[in-house]
C-alpha cells in the first residue's frame, strides 16, 4: 500500500481523482500503517480508520466503514478510472465481498 500511494503521488497531478484509505487497527498506536498515511496531505489522501479492540466499545471493521462511507463508496465505484486496492487477511474476504454487495445493491450498481 504504501509504495502503490508513493508512486500515485509521484506521478500523478493534484484532481485527477480522490484516493481513499479505509484502514483497520486493533487499536491507536504508533506504529500503525497510518502513521505514513498521516503525513501525506489531506487533499491527496481521505482516511478512514476502524478500530476492532478498543475497551468497551464493540468492534469494527473496514467492511463497516466502508457501508459507513456506502454513498461515497457507490459513487467511487461508479467511475470507470476507480481501481480498488483490497490488502489484509483472508479472514477479511467475506466481510468485505458482502459489503461491497450491499453497496451495490443499495445504489443499482452492477
């Protein structure tokens, strides 16, 4: 991921479309994947964070930001220039796949 956002903000102008990062982590630290991400300007990147292990609070997942962020999400999917770039577990697959479903569901997309 991060050398896939490296080498878009290389190349790539300011407007030619929105990069969007939904992101899971059991929990705020510093060594989180984020931390790179955070550095990069707002206007380059949107981020979107799920923790799944925080005390009291029930858990969440990148499949639940992404229904969240569902009307974004639809209008991402929509354009032909949008490549989605999917990285963590197989465990994952299932929870993301359905979403996704839902998504497209709710907005008529194919």
């Amino acid at each position: 991921m991060r050398a896939m956002t490296e080498r878009r903000r290389r190349l790539t102008k300011t407007g030619d479309g929105p990069l969007v990062l939904f992101f899971r982590c059991s929990y705020p630290c510093r060594n989180c994947l984020l931390r790179s991400a955070s550095t990069l300007p707002k206007k380059f990147i949107e981020t979107h964070l799920a923790f799944s292990r925080l005390p009291n609070q029930p858990k969440h997942y990148v499949q639940d930001l992404m229904i969240q962020k569902s009307d974004q999400t639809a209008e991402m999917l929509r354009s032909e220039h949008t490549h989605l770039y999917i990285c963590g577990l197989k465990a994952m697959e299932d929870g993301v796949m359905n979403a996704l479903q839902q998504i497209c569901a709710r907005h008529e997309l194919d």
